[in-house]
C-alpha cells in the first residue's frame, strides 16, 4: 500500500469557455474530472484512490465566476470561491444564511480557493470510503460503517440505504432553505435543478450524491427572492471550530408577520446523505410565535423517525435542539 | 541574583528564517545527482510478506534501486523495524524504491506485487489480553522477564477479571509485567474517610509533527553526510553512527532547523537507515521525502491507557493512599508510559503510600513512543476530575486540596521516593489563585439557559533536568564568542536560552555572539537528547561550566602576560583586567590570540579526559582557532529537577451541543528561574493549546474489524485550531532559582501541557455537576449523551471509539 501523495499522470485539459469545457465533459465522460478549487480532488487523485485518465481545469473560464444581481434575485458563478461569497455585499445583505455557513466551511484557506460548485458537489467524507475500500459507494457490495463494531459516530442517522454517509456540505443546508435552483448545463443544453433535489442518497444512486452526469458542468447557483431578507439562523456543530465537518448542522429561514411564523424552512445538514428537510418541524412552527414554548413544543420532531447507528445517536439530541434553537435565533 | 541575559527577552537567531520562509529543513536541501525514495507499506494490520516481485518496478525507466528488509541489519523484534517482512500494523513500511524523480518512484510502486500471509490482529489492548484473544506478535502480545532477559510472551486474563476491569472495577488476582510500591498501602487507606475508586481510558494520538521525518544521505570520502529532522543535535551522532555502521568521526549529522517533534524525534528513529544505507549502496545521494500520510504510521504516538484507580483521603485532606492499575496500548512497538503515569501520581499529590501494577500490550496498531509528557500528562488530565470528586466528598474546596498536598522542598518522588532539587508548588498555587481569581470564578452563577459555566483546576508533573554533558564556548581571535552548543532546534529555542548562560558567565555583549549549531562539523558539544523538559537545567548548567572553563583560562593567559595570580584578575566589557588596575588587561580578541599562541588546553590542542568522544572530536575540529573553553558537567546534583505547572480553566459549555468555550486559562510554571519569559510564554501557551486538544479533541480511532485507522489526517485526528482555544490565553512563573544549578532554571515543557489538559477536563466535570466521564479526550457527543441520558457506549473501557 503506497502512501502516495505525487499527482499520478493525467492529461490536463484547460479550456477557457464554458462550451469548450462542455465538449471536453462529453468527450471524456467518465474518464474525466472536473476540477475547481481542488479541495476535493487532490485527496482523490494524491492518494489515487480515483484514477481518471483527464482532467478538465475549469479555473480559466471566467464566465463561471462572480456574483450577479438578476431580475429574480442573484445568481452565483460555480467558480465563486467561498470567501467571495462570505463578503459579497449582495449575499451579505439579503442572504445572509448563505453567508453564515459558507462561513463556516473549513478553514480560510480553503475557502480562499474553495468554490461554491466545489462545496456542494463534493463527495461524502465516510472514512471507510475515504480509505478506498470497496465499499457500496465504491462499488463493492458491504458498508464497514454500518455494523456493530464500525466507527460511524459521524454517520447517518436517516436515510440509510445500504450506504450511511452523509453530506459534508455546509451550504447545501443553507441554499436548500433558501430554495435555491442548480444550473447545469452541457453540449445538449441546459437544466435547472431545484436545489432540494439536486442532492440524491443512495436509495437513488449509490456512487453519486448529485444528480450531475458526466457531461454536465454546474455552471451557477441561482437564488431567488422568497426568502431574501427573511429571517435566518445558521449552527454548525462540529468537533473543531473550524477545519472540521458538520456533527449536524442546521439552516433555517423564516417569515414572520404579525408576532406568527408564516412560513419557514427548516433544514439539517450531516444526518443523512443529503439536506434534510424537517418537515415535521416546518408544519409544527407555522402559524406559532417564535417563542420558548414553541421551541419546547418541538419535541423530539426533528428527529423523529431516525435510526441511529452504534456510535452516533448523539445526532438526535443534538437535531432536535438545534432545530429549537434555530426557531429562537 | 542579577543576570545580563537570564530573565531578559531576546530574539532567538532563527526566528526570522521561520517566518520568511528561509529556514532550512531537511526537506529543502538537494545535491547533485539526488534521487528519491519512496516507502511501499503494509496494508494488513499484521502479516508476513511471503515474496516481493519488484522486477516489473526496476525494469521502468529511471528506477534506480530497491531497498528491503533483507537489505539491512536485522532489526531487534519486537521493536520499530526500518523495513519489513513482518507486519504488524497498517502502514508499516516493507520496502524504499528509488528512482531519479518522486513521480516515477510512485509509479513504480504500482508495478510491485507482494505475496502477504494474513495473521490475526487485536487493536485493543483488553480484547488482547483477554483468555483467547489475539497476540499481536505470534510469540505473544506482552515484553516479561525471563531467564533469558526480556521477550514477548502471551498474558492472559480470567474472563471474569477482564470483565471486572471492563466494568471499572478491580481484575483481581491477574498477571501484571510492571508492578512497584511503598508505604504500607492497606495502613494507609485504613485512615481514609473517603476514597474514591474509578476506572480511566485516555486515547493514544499520533504525534503529527509538522514537518514530516524527511532524511536525505549522502556519502563522501568514506564519510556519511545525513540531513534529518530530529529534536536533538548531538545525541543524534553516536546512535545514528551506530546504525549506518561507521565510527562517529565518519558521520557529519546536519539538523538546522526541525518542524516539531513531541518526544517522536528525541533520537535516531530506524527509519533514518533507509536513506542512509540506500545512498551508500548507489553511491547517490537519497532523499526520503515522508508524507503527511507516512507520518501518521511511522511518527509515533501515545500510548493510550484503560485503568482503574482507588484513591484515599485522610479527613485533614492529605492524600494517604493511591492504587492504580494501567493497561497500556502499546502499539506495534509495545511501549507504555504506566509506570510515568503512576509516578507524576506520586509527585503532584504525595501520597504517603502507593501501589501500581500495570502492563503494556502490543497491539496491531502503529508504534508508540515518548509524547509530550507521556504517561504524566494523561494520567493528569484523566485524575483530576477524580480528584475534584475526591475533595468534594470530603467538603474541602479543589484548590486548597491541591496545596495541601502539593511538592515542597521535602517532596518525594516516584517508586524509589527520592528527593528533588526544590519546588515550589505551594507558591505556584498561590499566584495561581491570585491571579486566575479562583474565588470569585468559583461562586459566579453557573447556569444561563443552555450554558453552564465550568471552573477547573489542574496540576502536572515531569521531571525537568539532567547533568553531566559537556560545553563548549570558543573565544576567536575576531574578538567574537562562539558558543557552540549540541542543543536541537526542535521549536522551543532553548539551543538559545541555555548558551545564554555563557554569555552570562563571559559578561560579554549579546550582539558580539554567534550561536554555532546544526552541524556536527562545526564542532559541537556532547549534549543531552531534547526530550523530557530537561535541555534548560542541563545546558545552563553545560554553557556555565564551559564559561567558567573560558574565564579561567583567559586569567591564566593574562597573569602569565601581565604578572600577578589569576586571583588578581576580574572580566568586563569583554576584557580581562586586573582588578587593581582596569587599564592593565587584555581583550578578549588578545586573549584569543595569545590562546592559539599558547596552544595545549588553551586552543583545544589538549582537552579534559572525562568529556565524550563527541566532543573530544568537536575540541579536535576547532583548536587552534581562539581560546577554547570547555567542560563537562560536573556539578552537584542530588535529587531529581522537577518541571511543575498549575493551570487554571474557566470553560462555557453549552448543554445543547456538547461545545464549550475556554472563556479563561491561566497556566503558572514553577520552573526555577526564567530564563527566556518570551520563550517561556510561548511554551506554556502552545503546551496549554495542545493540552485543551488532549481535553477536548484527539485521539486515535481504529476500526476492530480490520485494524485500520480511521484518522490519519491532521483535518482528522484534529489539533485544536486557534479558534478552540482561548483567544487570550494567560501565563505566569514563580521564578525562584534552584538552588542546585547556577543559573536556577529548570524545564517546564511538558507540564505546560498536562496542567491545561488535567484544568479543562476538572472544569468540564465541574460544569456537569461532578460528572465524570473518565476518559479523554471528552468530546460534544459523550456530553450530549450525558445530558440525554443516552445509554453511553464507551463505558466498557473500549480505547477506540469514534
């Protein structure tokens, strides 16, 4: 087993337009990787754990950049680095949630090279999978998380199927409160995903956490103006303060009018393999004052119905009062 | 006494380099003609390498060579081989192959095929030592005395004895390999009115050093010059010497700078023959370039401990008796740190009777070894909750407990209960109390919503300080001094503290020193390995002698020149004079000038008998060149230098999410004099930092289902980052000499730490209501689960848990 750390041999395709990065995708297809800020590829490829024949850089095309206001709110280049999210005045102003948890993302020197695209498309982080075993995700037919004796603190405690990762993105929480549409385009047009079901589990596909294909490029996120200036509330626990993956996190957005909630969303990131919507709390807090007694109302709602594994059914305590918290703000 | 230099801040020469980036590691140094090493490991936690087909690799265009096991001289087992065929945890390198670039060296790789036997593994020391369980070696999974000496033999437990101390409770009549005691124990509890009896398990860590433990070799002329990252200079040369098979004259050791060590990089590690014995064979200089990955495997960590402890306390408060049980992890390498454990016990609370009895088991995990305080620190952080709960049976507050049975002059310490040198604990306590405000942080409200605040208290122990080295100060005929010093540069820069002292001792001018250091060609002095605090009190101590050894030799010079005794003649402004008459002297530079002159001890042409070889060939490299002081220390010690710290915490934790904020730290040193503050603040501050990361954070995580680790990474085995510590973090020293050292200055390296870790795990107790948790580190799901009465998994003593 070599401890590898060198970039294997690769060809390195650098186009400079969106559709000539297009035409590389669909040339390559499955022998190809798409590369932005590199946070989640050079693991894959320096351990060689992932061995595709090309890889197409995307850091060049310009157009995959920036932050624009648009008639239905704004739109944000895929290549849009995390830092520049967290100090766009735009989403400062009126997204503040998108903000709070791209905030949060791992280091400041992640998020300097980090791209939005690249934090909601990345891989799930299960350490097993991680390890290159041959695990369902990797196209083996066994989960070494989910038995009595596998170390899933940090695992899934809804939503397993077969697989029992979760999704480590931080802003996919948030952009799915926010109900935010995915723009993926590729040589035979373009497509626009709500956010909520851009993310897949394994019950859906089992190697994928998105719905991207090869072909495709996640070109922008757009987000629209429901719940611009809404009222936000963004918790990441995790081990570390920064430089760490969620334990559970939790975005919420809220509309209030006359001392009542009159619509919210209520989303939980890292207790299963995509954003989960708390339903349950949602309809509970609707119509209801933002207050202690309602928090307490909540119960175990948010939690309701999860299976945990050995080592993590810390994460249904910790939902649960984060979804109360996140209703007090 | 009133120093020049001791007490006072400088800027230590190097610092500069580490911040612009001009610092040189053993990484950053390339010779023509360099090719690259690159390991192939063990992907089984245990196994034997049946057959290794590397023809596939070597036929590849530039690769240039293979080094194997059977490459090298056999390895001691068990032990921490440079190459194997034996397999004993995940990671464990098997072979070097070397090509002209590291990309092809790691294509090679590929092309080799191995043929690995699988053995069975056991990644806790507990299911090892249970009737029936696996050995990490085939002869066993335990080191004993036999006829023979020392070697592996399997140790097994009655199931009802592990099960006893799974569940916290005495195992009874089992087999221990480390066992000592004094006092009369069963007297001693019989006056108790209260004792407390819990079980522990502390988590082993990797070390994670910074810079990983590249070497590059090369072989010149018979002589091997070896660029390497290790904590020490000097005791390096004669065990590295040793292992690549050359006399100590033959080896040129080249260390400048080291990016963190933690007691991993004390010495020669095996792995440094990889590059060594392959650049002798293709006659290239090799460069082993280690990746962040290897360093995890082959960079050593903590042992991790599971015991149990019954404590007793007299009703004045004084602790009468402590009995203490460890089983260590002791990795493929099977090194254990109980008996340390036991005795930091035996110093910081001076029982007047105690037992322990402990064992350490290999495991199929990586190789242990000395970290930070090993034994001492977790044993602190893991106790002091107990402790808490011990004092507040008895309704005598937590700090007035620690005093009450805190080291004095009269203190005892460890197994043979032997003397220290002094200490000061009491008024360490003190300043702590006065400065922390432990009074008023005790009766603050405590519970605001979710947020309950925590107060804790921690001491920590480790003995700070050796004799008997030797140094060299070197007065040239340019009128500079040159204080050559053995001292590594391994992060804390006491190469420069300690060389301070000789320029205490010449009363020269700070800026007209040049510090002479990383390279054993240029002449340095026999020195003690950078391990175990002690560098400050020994090297003061070896920079004085050598000073005293100069200061002699420049009056001889200048009463054979002038006339009169050296008892006429006083040192200032880098002249000697004589007293009577200032103007009637020499400066240093002529001094230096008549030494070369003069020759025999005064140039180093003739040196002392009883100093090392090592430094005996250093004297060799440098006569001639200035008047040589040089020495080895003979002073008087008696008794043992101890490194003491008290660390204060005020923590805010949050019931919701198991997070809590460091709101306050306080860390006191009692460390003799000060002889660098900066440089003690930094380490009492980075040794607090990585302390609250032993609270709080890391740990090793093993899956027992196929021995692999689940946290290799540094983003995984998580050091606590700049934001889980204290934004300001608070520090002080009670600064009186020891009377056993001229300069009075002790260590204080790896109590900085343990007395951080041991105060957060007291004020996490303190903040639950006196919940123990027993074990570190504690992490936000075990204070979830507390706080939902979760059923908690790791009751059962399991060292790996995730």
């Amino acid at each position: 087993m070599p401890s590898h750390d060198v970039m294997p041999d690769i060809e390195l395709y650098q186009p400079v337009q969106v559709e000539d990065a297009l035409a590389l995708a669909t040339r390559l297809a499955d022998r190809g990787w798409l590369l932005g800020g590199g946070q989640d590829t050079y693991g894959w490829l320096k351990d060689r754990t992932k061995v595709p024949e090309a890889m197409i850089d995307l850091n060049g095309i310009e157009s995959l950049r920036g932050i624009r206001e648009t008639a239905d709110g704004v739109e944000i280049g895929a290549l849009t680095t995390l830092t520049e999210l967290v100090n766009n005045p735009l989403i400062k102003e009126r997204y503040s949630l998108l903000a709070s948890a791209a905030e949060r993302v791992a280091s400041p020197q992640i998020r300097n090279v980090g791209t939005v695209a690249g934090n909601v498309a990345q891989d799930v982080r299960c350490w097993y999978y991680r390890r290159g075993l041959s695990c369902y995700r990797a196209g083996g037919n066994l989960c070494y998380a989910d038995t009595p004796e596998g170390m899933n603190r940090e695992h899934a405690i809804f939503g397993a199927s077969r697989c029992v990762a979760v999704t480590p993105s931080d802003t996919a929480p948030a952009l799915v409160a926010l109900e935010a549409s995915m723009v993926i385009r590729s040589e035979s047009g373009e497509r626009v995903v709500a956010a909520e079901d851009f993310f897949i589990g394994p019950n859906v596909d089992i190697q994928n956490t998105t719905v991207l294909r090869p072909g495709e490029i996640l070109t922008s996120v757009r987000l629209p103006t429901t719940w611009a200036n809404a009222t936000f509330y963004f918790e990441k626990v995790a081990d570390r303060n920064a430089w760490d993956f969620a334990l559970v996190s939790i975005a919420a957005v809220m509309r209030e009018s006359g001392g009542v909630i009159q619509d919210a969303r209520f989303v939980a990131g890292a207790v299963q393999c995509t954003p989960r919507r708390l339903l349950d709390v949602e309809s509970a807090v609707r119509g209801q004052p933002r207050t202690e007694a309602t928090a307490q109302s909540l119960g175990t709602l948010a939690s309701q119905g999860a299976q945990p594994l050995n080592h993590n059914g810390f994460k249904l305590h910790l939902v649960d009062s984060l979804a109360k918290r996140a209703l007090l703000g | 006494m009133t120093f020049m230099y001791i007490g006072k801040n400088f800027t230590p020469p190097d610092v500069q380099g580490k911040i612009t980036g001009q610092a040189r590691y053993a990484e950053d140094f390339r010779k023509e003609g360099m090719v690259f090493a690159r390991l192939l490991t063990s992907p089984v936690p245990s196994g034997m390498v049946r057959n290794i087909d590397a023809s596939e690799a070597l036929r590849m265009d530039g690769v240039v060579g293979i080094l194997t096991a059977d490459d090298l001289p056999a390895a001691p087992r068990p032990g921490v081989p440079a190459l194997t065929n034996e397999l004993t945890y995940v990671g464990q390198p098997i072979l070097a192959l070397v090509a002209i670039s590291e990309q092809i060296a790691e294509n090679a790789l590929e092309r080799i095929k191995l043929d690995i036997e699988r053995r069975p593994f056991v990644v806790d020391p507990l299911v090892s030592l249970a009737a029936g369980g696996p050995d990490a070696y085939p002869e066993g999974n335990v080191m004993a005395r036999t006829a023979d000496g020392m070697a592996l033999k399997s140790l097994k437990w009655a199931p009802q004895s592990v099960e006893a101390f799974r569940n916290g409770r005495d195992p009874g009549d089992v087999e221990f390999t480390t066992e000592w005691s004094y006092g009369d124990l069963d007297a001693a509890f019989a006056e108790c009115s209260v004792i407390v009896e819990e079980p522990f398990v502390t988590a082993g860590y990797p070390h994670h050093s910074l810079e990983p433990r590249t070497c590059m070799s090369y072989w010149e002329n018979g002589r091997c010059y070896f660029h390497g990252s290790l904590q020490s200079q000097s005791a390096a040369n004669a065990p590295l010497a040793r292992m690549l098979g050359i006399e100590l004259k033959d080896l040129c050791f080249i260390n400048e700078t080291t990016g963190g060590g933690f007691g991993s990089k004390i010495g020669p590690y095996p792995f440094m023959a990889i590059s060594g014995y392959l650049s002798r064979n293709l006659n290239r200089p090799v460069q082993v370039r280690i990746t962040r990955e290897e360093e995890f495997f082959i960079g050593s960590a903590r042992s991790g401990m599971q015991g149990w402890i019954k404590a007793g306390l007299k009703p004045d408060g004084k602790v009468a008796a402590v009995d203490v049980i460890i089983v260590n992890d002791g990795g493929s390498s099977g090194s254990g740190s109980g008996s340390s454990s036991a005795g930091a016990i035996s110093v910081v609370y001076q029982p007047t009777a105690m037992r322990f009895r402990g064992v350490s088991v290999f495991t199929n995990t990586t190789p242990r070894g000395a970290q930070r305080g090993p034994g001492q620190n977790e044993m602190h952080a893991v106790l002091a909750p107990i402790m808490d709960k011990a004092a507040n049976q008895l309704g005598i507050d937590r700090l007035a407990f620690r005093r009450l049975n805190a080291p004095d002059n009269n203190a005892k310490v460890e197994a043979n209960q032997g003397p220290v040198t002094s200490a000061y604990m009491r008024e360490a306590i003190d300043m702590g109390s006065l400065l922390f405000d432990w009074p008023a942080k005790i009766s603050q409200p405590r519970r605001n919503g979710s947020k309950v605040i925590g107060v804790g208290v921690g001491m920590a122990y480790h003995g700070a300080g050796n004799n008997g080295f030797d140094g060299i100060v070197r007065i040239g005929p340019d009128g500079k001094i040159y204080l050559h010093t053995g001292v590594g540069n391994l992060g804390t820069y006491s190469y420069a503290g300690t060389v301070r002292a000789a320029a205490e001792v010449l009363q020269c001018r700070w800026e007209n020193c040049e510090i002479v250091r990383g390279n054993s060609d240029l002449g340095l002095p026999h020195s003690s390995g950078q391990g175990g605090s002690n560098t400050i009190f020994t090297h003061t101590r070896s920079n004085y002698v050598a000073a005293m050894d100069a200061v002699g030799k420049l009056k001889e010079i200048a009463a054979a020149e002038l006339g009169g005794t050296v008892d006429d003649y006083s040192i200032g402004e880098e002249r000697v004079f004589k007293t009577a008459t200032p103007t009637e002297g020499l400066t240093y530079a002529e001094a230096a000038q008549r030494a070369i002159t003069l020759g025999g001890r005064y140039s180093g042409a003739e040196y002392p008998d009883d100093i090392n070889e090592l430094t005996a060939l250093a004297v060799q490299r440098i006569a001639g060149s200035g008047l040589i002081g040089v020495a080895k220390d003979n002073l008087e010690k008696n008794g043992t230098a101890p490194g003491l710290a008290i660390g204060f915490a005020e923590i805010e934790l949050d019931l919701d999410t198991g997070k809590y904020d460091i709101r306050d730290y306080l860390g006191v040193a009692e460390c003799g004099t000060v002889v660098h503050p900066k440089g003690l603040s930094h380490g009492m501050n980075g040794g607090g930092t990585w302390g609250m990361g032993m609270a709080g954070f890391e740990r090793h995580v093993y899956d027992p289902q196929n021995g692999l680790p689940a946290n290799i990474g540094l983003y995984q085995s998580k050091p606590p980052t700049i934001l889980d510590v204290p934004v300001v973090m608070r520090n002080a020293a009670v600064n009186i000499a020891d009377p056993q050292t001229p300069i009075g200055a002790r260590g204080i390296g790896e109590p900085a730490m343990g007395c951080a870790a041991a105060a957060v795990m007291s004020a996490i107790a303190d903040a639950l209501g006196g919940h123990l948790f027993n074990r570190t580190p504690v992490t936000p799901d075990m204070i979830i689960d507390h706080v939902a009465q979760n059923t908690y998994n790791n009751k059962s003593l399991k060292i790996n848990t995730f």
